[in-house]
C-alpha cells in the first residue's frame, strides 16, 4: 500500500512526473515496476553529487504532502490539485535549503 500512495496512484504519478519535470530531472521519474525504497535508494545516485542531499529532502518533503493528502481526502472530504501541491512542497524545499545552506544557488 505505501508504494501505491506514494508512487503508483494516479495522483501520486502525476505529481511525481511534475516535480521532475519542473526540476529537470527526468532521469529520476519512478517507474512503476520499482517500490518506495528501491527508487529512493537509486535517485540520489542520478544527481551531482551536491545534490543528493537536497534531493533527500524533498522526496521527504513530497512523502509528507502525499501521506497528508491522502488523509486530506479520506478523512475530511478535501482534495488539493496536483500543482498546488507541487507549488507548497517547492516552497517549503527552498526554505530548508536556504536554512542549510544561506543560497537558493544549490537548487539550480
């Protein structure tokens, strides 16, 4: 079940396939033939090195919006689009790295 939630739903893809894209890393899209942590596992591997930190935290970061999107919809009948929650994990992204680091520059 937490690699449907998290990967495979159709939300949850979509999502995905968005936030890669915007980020212009493609070459991390989930498959659908690979679970949470065999993808989280890989991911990292296919960025810059100073990247994979960053990029740690938000595969955190979208987990968490999934999970809470998830309960959003069961259990108060509430449901976001995909692109607004894309736009609040990005936002929240970029206020953990500039509290890490003191730069956006990094994310780039």
């Amino acid at each position: 079940m937490l690699d449907h939630l998290s990967l495979h739903c159709i939300y949850a893809q979509e999502f995905w396939a968005d936030l890669v894209s915007r980020l212009g890393l493609r070459n991390i899209t989930p498959s659908q033939n690979v679970g949470i942590n065999d993808w989280w596992l890989l991911a990292p591997s296919r960025v810059a090195k100073p990247q994979s930190k960053q990029l740690n935290s938000l595969v955190m970061l979208a987990l968490r919006a999934l999970w809470l999107e998830r309960n959003d919809r069961v259990f108060n009948g509430k449901r976001s689009p995909v692109l607004v929650m894309l736009d609040a994990v990005l936002d929240e992204w970029a206020s953990w790295v500039v509290c890490r680091s003191g730069t956006l520059g990094e994310v780039d």
